[in-house]
C-alpha cells in the first residue's frame, strides 16, 4: 500500500523558489529544477502554484515584500532626500553582494523567449514602477523646497534609477560592496553639487532684485 504524500510548507516551498529564481531566472529554472530544489512532485507543485509562470510571479511578489522592499522603506518616512537616496542605494548594495544576487526583479528576467515574452513585460512593469516611486519622492522634495524648482525631477529619477538598477549589474558581475559604495559616494557628490549650486544661484537672484 502505497503511503500519503509527504506534507510540504507552502510558505517554505515558496521562498526555496524565490531563491532558486533569483539565482538563476525565469528562463535557467525547469520544472524538474524545482521538483529537485522543492522536494516535492512536479503534480503537487502544479497543485499548490497553478504553473511555473504563476509560481514566479509569487515569488516576485515574495520578494518585493520582503527583500526588495528595501527602496520603499528607504524612500518613505522624513528623512531628507538626499538621506533618502543614498539610504536606498546603500541598502541595495547590502542585498545584491552577498553571492553576486544583484536584484531579482532586474536579473531575473531581462532576456526571455518569445513565449515568455509577457513575463519579461511584466517585470519592466515593476522596474518602471520603482522609477516613478523615486520621481515621485524627488518631487515631493521639489514641492518641500529641497530641491530647486528648475530641477528637472523626472529626468534626475531616470538618473537615480539608473544607478539603482546598475548597482544590480555590477553586483552580479562581482564587484565588490567597497566599489560600489564609491560609486554612490560619487553620484552623491554630484547630486549635491547640483542642487547646491541651483540654491545658491536662486538665493544670489533673490538679493540681486531686492538690490535693485
């Protein structure tokens, strides 16, 4: 008589997905990948997730909810922005060295075939959606006064996303948390002297009429 099948954690089973995902992507994990790395039959995953697609997609999700929410955190609260940024940057450093992971939303899907073209859609959705949380966080810092009204905030979140999902890159190219902490160091810098600079014209312009 053949025994019941071992009960699994769902939970569990899920995170061992994400991490088998984010190591390797959508198109560098099969079935019998998972069926390896999960401990459990190919039926009862299909059982448990509905399909490879749909368990990727949860462990996207997984991993936007935990791990890669690192830049909501760091955008939100009242810190200043450039406090904000470089929170951010720095935190995504700290998530993408250790084993070269970089980020999953960026590496996980970046080259798919053409029958999984709606997932590859479907994660510019999500890199896109960060780059507007960071517009969105430079122009409340445009409205507050931190950042001068002639600063273009779309085209500097562009920039700063760049940067974020570069960060992502060279992580998984193994350059070190040391060298990238310089990078950020340097955008920094220039952030600042930019936004200074704007301030200090703004304030010259300002005494200049009152002179006048």
């Amino acid at each position: 008589m053949a025994g019941r099948p071992r009960e699994f954690d769902r939970s569990v089973a899920l995170e061992k997905a994400r991490d088998l995902f984010w190591a390797r992507g959508y198109e560098g994990v099969s079935m019998s990948d998972l069926v390896a790395v999960l401990g459990i039959a190919s039926a009862r995953i299909y059982a448990a997730f509905g399909s490879k697609e749909a368990l990727f997609r949860e462990a996207i999700e997984l991993y936007e909810a935990k791990e890669g929410g690192f830049a909501d955190r760091a955008l939100s609260g009242a810190k200043d922005i450039h406090s904000a940024l470089g929170d951010m940057f720095r935190a995504a450093i700290e998530l993408y060295t250790p084993g070269r992971r970089g980020c999953m939303v960026v590496s996980a899907g970046t080259n798919c075939a053409q029958e999984n073209a709606a997932v590859g859609a479907w994660l510019s959705e999500h890199r896109r959606a960060r780059t507007q949380s960071i517009i969105d966080r430079l122009r409340e810092a445009k409205q507050s006064g931190e950042i001068p009204d002639d600063v273009d905030e779309s085209a500097l979140g562009d920039c700063c996303a760049t940067m974020l999902h570069g960060l992502s890159v060279q992580a998984r190219d193994g350059v070190g948390a040391d060298r990238l902490n310089a990078m950020v160091d340097a955008f920094l810098a220039a952030f600042d002297l930019m936004t200074t600079k704007r301030r200090r014209r703004d304030r010259a312009s300002v005494r200049n009429s009152i002179r006048r």
